[in-house]
C-alpha cells in the first residue's frame, strides 16, 4: 500500500507494504521520516483517521486505521535541524528585514505588458468553481491560508490549536459585508482538506465563495528572483460586481500583491502558534477595519499600509 504524504509543499510516496495489521501509527510514522526526515514525535499526519472516524493515536493498529492505497495525508511537522536553525540567530541577521516596500521595478510590473498578457491567458484558462453564488451588494474579501489563518508548520495534536485565533468569529463578522474567497499558492485538494480540518468548509454562520489554487498565479521578475504573485484581474474578470474599488486582499507576504498593490493588505504572519495563541488579535483588529470600510464607494480611495491607524481614528 503506497500513501502520499504532503508536507512542506512536496509530496512524498511512502510504501508500507511491509507492514501487517498489528502494526501501529508509529511504525508509520517511522516511514515517513525515512522520507522526510522529520522526527516521529514531531509530524502531526492531520487527516489520519480510525474506522471509527476518531483520530489516530500513535499506538493505533493499522487494522484500525480508514486507510487505503493512494490515500493523500497532509502532514505538519519540522526537521531537527529546521528548529536548531530557527532557534539560533545568524551572525549576519540584517537589522531589518524589509517586506513593506515594493522597488520601482516591482510598482511597474503591474502595467507591463509582458505580465499583463500573463494574466490574460490566466482568465482565458483558469476556471473558478464557486462553492457559493455571489451574493449582491458585497464586496469581496480574498485571504491567504498558510502564515494568515492557519500556522502550517508548527507541530499540534490537533489541526485547530495552529489555527489563527478568532479565526471564525473574523470569518463570520466578515461575510455580513462581504464574499469571501480563499486563495493559497498549493493545489487545491490542500487548499480543501485545510478548510476541512479547520472547520471552515461546514461552518453554519458564514460561507466561502471559492477556492483559488496555485494555477491561477503568475510568475514576475524582480530584484529578488523569481516570484509567483496573485493577480486580482483573473478573479475580476470572472466576476463581473467586483474590481479594485470593492475588493481587499490580505496575506502575509506583500510581493503577492505587485499585479494590485492598492488592494492589499500585509496582515502580520501567525508562526509558532503555541506560543503566540495567546496575544494574537490581529483578526479583531482586522474585523472592525472591515467593518468600517464596508460602506466606502471606493477601497482605491484608502492606504491599506495604515490601516491600524484608521481604526484607531474611526473608534
């Protein structure tokens, strides 16, 4: 029996063939850090279910588990020397480590043609499958997953203790104003199993529009390299109510907003979860902000950088 397992954005084939019923999680477990390196105390396989639809513990045996061959598993989990390496300050730290500032190179790139006809043949190509019909009179709200709603990294017996707090009261207080749509640079089966495990797929108090994956981004030359951006027009195009002057993008890296940088908004990243949970309230903070722009005519109107600021005046 082969599993595919997903972590760190890579997925790996992971043959446990040679196991028997009376093996368990850990032997698994076992596997996969063959494949991963990560320790088996520190992966965290999210939808590794019993047949009983209770999750798996270490000591459960794999007669017990609802598993069959080809299954894709999300895991979370890092490698002893990622956390060393994380824990220990290099001696050649920056100061400052500059993410609010787009080079000139990066504000020309959402008027020049060569990117532009990118995002041509992104609407000529993607489909955007709804999972809710547009509602009239809201404006849109696109949101990042991983380092915005949900640490991806960070090790938990349960997907909901890496969950961003105050996740689903934001989410419903969001969709009274406006449609929401998730867009994560992954495919979108993780997109759908991590609205799946964080309870947002079936929650009764507010629905998504739409998942948008990884294909519909586009891929920009900068100073830096490389790098793949999320383009608004392509949302845009395939719905007609929305554009720049009612819609507002938040993620936790800024260059994903070069082709529309009025609209976006850097929320500040969520990681180490644990330690963090908390004295985040960033998602309150960012609520009433929304709250407060709903009625504006025109988004192009407001800087989104000062938007802590605006909330403070607007008390």
């Amino acid at each position: 029996m082969i599993l595919k397992v997903k972590w760190s954005g890579t997925e790996y084939l992971v043959d446990i063939s040679d196991l028997v019923d009376t093996n368990t999680v850990i032997d698994i477990k076992n596997k996969v850090y063959e494949k991963t390196e990560v320790q088996p105390d520190r992966q965290k396989i999210l939808n590794l279910k019993q047949k009983n639809g209770k999750v798996a513990a270490d000591t459960t045996t794999i007669s017990q588990l609802n598993v069959k061959d080809g299954m894709k598993l999300m895991m979370m989990g890092s490698r002893e020397e990622t956390i060393v390496s994380a824990n220990t300050k290099p001696d050649d730290l920056p100061e400052v480590i500059d993410d609010l500032e787009f080079t000139e190179e990066e504000v020309e790139a959402q008027h020049d043609p060569v990117y532009l006809k990118k995002v041509e043949r992104r609407i000529d190509e993607y489909e955007l499958k709804f999972i809710n019909p547009p509602r009239e009179g809201r404006k849109l709200l696109v949101l990042d997953i991983d380092y915005t709603l949900f640490d991806h990294r960070s090790v938990a017996e349960q997907a909901g203790e890496l969950m961003r707090p105050y996740l689903h009261e934001f989410l419903e207080a969001a969709y009274d104003d406006y449609d929401i749509i998730i867009w994560s640079a992954t495919s979108l089966k993780w997109i759908e199993e991590k609205m799946r495990v964080l309870g947002v797929t079936d929650n009764p108090n507010y629905k998504i529009t739409a998942h948008v994956d990884d294909s519909a981004m586009i891929s920009v030359h900068t100073g830096k390299g490389v790098v793949e951006v999320k383009p608004l027009p392509v949302l845009w195009a395939k719905l007609s109510q929305y554009d720049a002057t009612n819609t507002i993008m938040f993620d936790d890296i800024r260059r994903n907003f070069i082709m529309n940088p009025q609209s976006g908004l850097r929320i500040h990243s969520f990681r180490n979860a644990h330690q963090n949970r908390s004295s985040d309230r960033e998602l309150l903070k960012l609520s009433k902000y929304l709250k407060l722009i709903a009625r504006l005519p025109d988004f192009l109107k407001l800087n989104h950088r000062h938007w802590e600021d605006y909330v403070r005046r607007h008390k």
